[in-house]
C-alpha cells in the first residue's frame, strides 16, 4: 500500500522494480548514523537495478563496497589534525553549542568542499542524478556547474530552518501559533545573517578558485529546489506548511530486511534470567567523549536493584571498571534485535537510535549531548515517549528513577501509540521511488 498525504508523505511502497538503469552519485557526510542512511539507500537503488557510487570519507569504503555500491574516498587528514571530530566533542562536552556549530563547520565541512567538487564533478557526466547531504557544500557546487538532477537527503529535523522550531537547542514544545512561528522566522533569518558574516567570505574565495561566482548565505542556500527527501516521519515531526512541494517526509528508514543476527549462547541466557532489562546506549559518536561516566552511572543505578542492564558501550575504554552481576558491558548490538527485548531504553536521542526506540514501541530516557539531539529530545518529550534528563541528573540515583519512571504507565502506553503509527512506514523505498523520479527528468543548461 502507498500512502500520500497531500504529496507530501510517502509511506509503504510496493512498486516494481525500476524498468531501465539509473545511476546515481551519493555525496554523504555526518556520522556513523548518516553513513547508515546513505549506505542502505545505495544498497536499494542497485537492488533495484541501478548503478551507485558513493563519494564520502575513506573508512566509509568497506562498508559501501559490500552493499554494491562503487565508491571514491576523500583523502583523510584535511583539517590539519587527526581526529577533527575530537575537538568538536570536547567543545560538545563542556555545552558549548554555538561553538561546537562553528567548529563543525571550519573543521568537517569547509575542508572537504575542494576535493570533495573534483570527485564529485568528475563523476557527474556518468550519473543521472547527484544525492547529497545539506552539508556535503560541493554537491550543490557540482549542480550549478553541471545542472544535474539533484536531491538533498535529509536525515534530521534540526538540520533544516523551519517556522515550527527555534535555530537553538529548545526546551519549547512544537509553534502552532502564527506569532510563534513567525517569531521562529526571524531567528532563523537572524542565524542566516550570522553564519553569513562568520563563512560566506571563506567560502567564496574557495567558490572563486571553482570558478563559481560569489554568493550570499552559502550555508543556508545549498538545498535542492527539485527535491527534499526528510528521511523521518510525520509523526515524529510534521511538515513545515511553508515549506514547498519539492520536500517530502518518507517516513524513517527502517533497516528493510532483519539484521539476521544470533546472539551467543551465554548472551541468550543471560536475557532470559533477567527480566526487566534495561538498555543504555549513546550511539556511535558522542559515545568517545561521554561514554565512559554515562556507563559508569548506568551500571551503578542498577547495582543492587531489581532490575538489569545492558550497555552498548562502543568501545573497550568505556567499560566500568566494576560491573554488577546483574548488567552487561557490549561494544555493540543491532537494534532490531535487542530494542524488542528490553523494557525502557536510555539514549542520546541521535536519529537511528530513537527511530529504532520508537518502532520497537519503548519508551525512553532522554540523555541529549550535542549536535540535533537536544531538539529530538524535546520532540520525544512532547510526544510522550519519553523523559529528559539533564546532565547533572544523569548519575546513578537519577537515571535509577527516571529509567523506573519511564519504563511503565503513561510513557509505555504513548510508545506503543506511537509504534504501531510507524507500521506501515518505508523511508528508504519512499526515497528510491522519488529519486528515480527525479533522474529521468532532463538536465538544465550547464554553467
């Protein structure tokens, strides 16, 4: 069944396979998580036929070569340090946000816009269709050199200025008043203006070592205006009414087939000798810079209680030094197998782990670090499917509570709501079926 609401929505599709080959250029960035959208679309477009290559950095190779896909790596070490990422969390850490947006910026996007635009440039005149994240900048560089049929994926709410939120971490619920959203505008315009004066100078000279003439609010003007696919759902966030009818909501993008996963012996008995169970993750990447005193909290908040945890704790240096007999330190397990068999889940409200919460119908605490999980969290905490918790409430004695709060009652209830109204949802074929759609149409008048 499909589902279209006012063409805008897309949800389930059962269409046949495409009847003639496309090929599509994926220009990804972002983290493990985005690497896990982008992935998993590239892997559907060549189920369907189609011929993919990816452009994104170079240890996101592996992975998209065992999908199928044809892969180009950006050179690593461009920002001049190691691990770029690492600054940016410490900055993170210390709640820094307008800094860690700043630093995000000058260390993990302005950097890769040169090579990642010869890449990308090369390979357009062999593709029909370039997909790109919002900040994957050359993409929309290599567009207005080549007028390529180009979409922008979308993989989080925040990433895109809209009336309904503030440009800042909120603690408000969802605008529905004109005056709100209004008010919302202006920020936003205000935040344009801002990130205007700080990067449009740097990133027009790079613009003019391209050839490209200089342009106003860069950062904020490299959407598609053929298409925007937000890979999320209604439910979990509605559409802007001012947006235009090149954005559709595709609903999450669930994982299509199960992760065929079978836990070790000592694994299995271990879950079915406790009950409840508690899960506490913090993804993939804001686990290296607050994993070690979240974990260390979680096991002692289960430390003597009647119930028992699990923690996904990423790596080996996040691992308590002292563990009850009653919690579990794993470095990872796939969510559709272990979300199904707790009761409540701790998170940091990154988009894959709470999509992942909110189909298996658990309720949450909500442990936002940076970057848009602040805004997930205050989306969850409307919908009812969870509870915020602040940093400093974030020890032991706290998270005992809330994840006892949580885990029942009205939380438990709202989650179920809330999964069985995702059922019918495909993000990832929504997705395929708008970008084959946007690849057979023609190409404009190249720069």
């Amino acid at each position: 069944m499909t589902v279209v609401l006012g063409g805008w929505f897309c949800g389930s599709h059962k269409r046949p396979l495409a009847m003639s080959q496309l090929s599509f250029l994926l220009a990804a960035w972002g983290s493990a998580g985005d690497r896990s959208v982008f992935v998993e679309l590239g892997q559907l477009l060549v189920q369907r036929g189609h011929r993919v290559t990816m452009v994104a950095q170079e240890d996101w190779g592996k992975e998209a070569q065992r999908r199928g896909l044809e892969f180009r790596g950006l050179p690593a070490g461009l920002s001049g340090e190691e691990d770029p990422l690492e600054s940016v969390l410490q900055l993170a850490a210390r709640g820094t946000s307008g800094s860690v947006y700043a630093t995000v910026v000058r260390k993990l996007v302005l950097p890769v816009i040169e090579p990642a635009f010869h890449i990308l440039l090369e390979e357009a005149a062999r593709h029909d269709c370039l997909v790109a994240h919002p900040m994957a900048l050359a993409a929309a560089f290599v567009w207005e050199k080549t007028r390529i049929p180009w979409a922008t994926l979308c993989t989080s709410p925040a990433i895109t200025p809209s009336s309904l939120l503030p440009p800042w971490p909120p603690r408000v619920r969802l605008a529905r008043k004109r005056i709100t959203r209004a008010l919302y505008r202006s920020c936003w315009n205000a935040l344009t203006c801002v990130a205007s004066f700080l990067f449009d100078g740097e990133i027009n000279r790079i613009r003019k070592r391209l050839g490209l003439a200089p342009r106003k609010h860069v950062l904020f003007s490299h959407r598609s205006t053929q298409r925007v696919l937000h890979l999320y759902s209604p439910t979990f966030f509605p559409r802007d009414p001012q947006w235009g009818p090149e954005h559709v909501l595709t609903g999450f993008p669930h994982p299509r087939e199960p992760s065929g996963y079978s836990p070790p012996k000592d694994l299995a008995h271990w879950l079915a000798q406790h009950t409840p169970v508690w899960l506490f993750t913090l993804g993939s990447t804001v686990v290296k810079s607050f994993g070690r005193s979240f974990y260390e909290e979680a096991a002692e908040a289960v430390r003597g209680y009647p119930a028992a945890a699990i923690l996904l704790i990423g790596e080996e240096g996040n691992r308590p030094a002292r563990l009850p007999s009653n919690a579990l330190a794993i470095p990872w397990l796939p969510h559709d197998w272990i979300m199904p068999r707790v009761s409540v889940v701790a998170h940091h409200c990154g988009m894959g782990t709470l999509a992942s919460a909110l189909l298996a119908g658990k309720p949450a605490v909500l442990c936002p670090c940076a970057f848009d999980q602040p805004y997930n969290a205050a989306r969850l905490e409307e919908l009812g499917v969870g509870k915020y918790l602040p940093r400093h409430r974030r020890k032991a004695a706290g998270l005992r509570l809330a994840m006892w709060e949580t885990s029942t009652g009205m939380y438990a209830r709202q989650a179920q709501i809330v999964s069985n109204k995702l059922q019918g949802e495909d993000g990832l074929g929504c997705a395929a079926i708008q970008l084959e759609e946007l690849a057979r149409t023609k190409r404009g008048p190249a720069q």
